[in-house]
C-alpha cells in the first residue's frame, strides 16, 4: 500500500481481529474517558518513541473524534514507512455507538 485506505467500523473490526494495531490520535482526556480495546493514544510528543518501537508490517487503523483528522494521521504515518494504514470512518464516535463493548477505559 502506498497510500492509506478509509475503511468503515466492520472493517476494523476485522482487521483488528487478525492483529492490526489501532493508534488514537484523540487528546490524552478523551482518550482516557474511552477509547477502543487496545488502542495507543498517538500523540507528537510520544511519536518518536512509538516509532521507533513499531511495527511498520503490521496493519495500522488511526483514530480521531470523527474520522476527519485522522486521515492526515494515517498520510503522515504512511510516509514514516507503515505498509498498511486505515482511517477509521466516522471516528470514535462511530465505532463508540455501533461497538460499545469494544471499547475500554
């Protein structure tokens, strides 16, 4: 891939279920209220140690608020080398409303 894909909640889950790893680039608040099982808060000031330790092989879902920010996310992280990036549609809330057990504090 050398570009990111939009893709919409059904698809992350999948993709979530066969490894991908999901970065949450929502505020360090938000994210702490809720944010998707497993999900790193991605932030610039850990980028640099996020990548350094990550795997740029494994598929990569981004999430913000609405799932607008995080397509500039996922273009930034495609060009730091990550194979395969998602933006996740409709965001956090999205995924909030349709997978509400999918979700962790």
């Amino acid at each position: 891939m050398t570009d990111y894909r939009c893709i919409n909640i059904d698809q992350a889950c999948e993709l979530i279920d066969q490894g991908a790893h999901v970065v949450d680039i929502r505020d360090e608040g938000s994210f702490g209220e809720l944010h998707i099982n497993q999900a790193f808060n991605l932030n610039n000031q850990n980028m640099p140690d996020y990548l350094a330790q990550a795997d740029f092989d494994a598929p990569l879902i981004v999430c913000c608020y609405h799932g607008i920010s995080s397509q500039s996310a996922a273009a930034y992280l495609v060009h730091q080398g990550f194979e395969q990036v998602y933006s996740l549609d409709g965001g956090f809330e999205a995924w909030r409303a349709q997978c509400p057990d999918r979700c962790a504090r």
